[in-house]
C-alpha cells in the first residue's frame, strides 16, 4: 500500500521536525539565560 508507506513517512517528517523545533526552544532559552552573564 504506497499510501500507507506515504502517511509513514509523513509522520517521521513530523516528528522529525518537531524534535528539531524542540531543541531551538531548548537552545534559545539557554541563550536567554547567558544573556545576563554576558552583561554582568
């Protein structure tokens, strides 16, 4: 059923980019936390 092997590669896309967006989130508010290091 190529739809379903579509639909499964949807999903790891997904999922993928989630982890990715995630990880900015992560990585941005660890930055925001330097930030007032850096001023001091």
């Amino acid at each position: 059923n190529p739809q379903a092997m579509n639909w499964d590669a949807v999903l790891k896309l997904l999922f993928f980019m989630h982890c990715i967006n995630e990880r900015r989130r992560a990585d941005l508010k660890s930055n925001i936390l330097i930030l007032p290091l850096w001023k001091n």
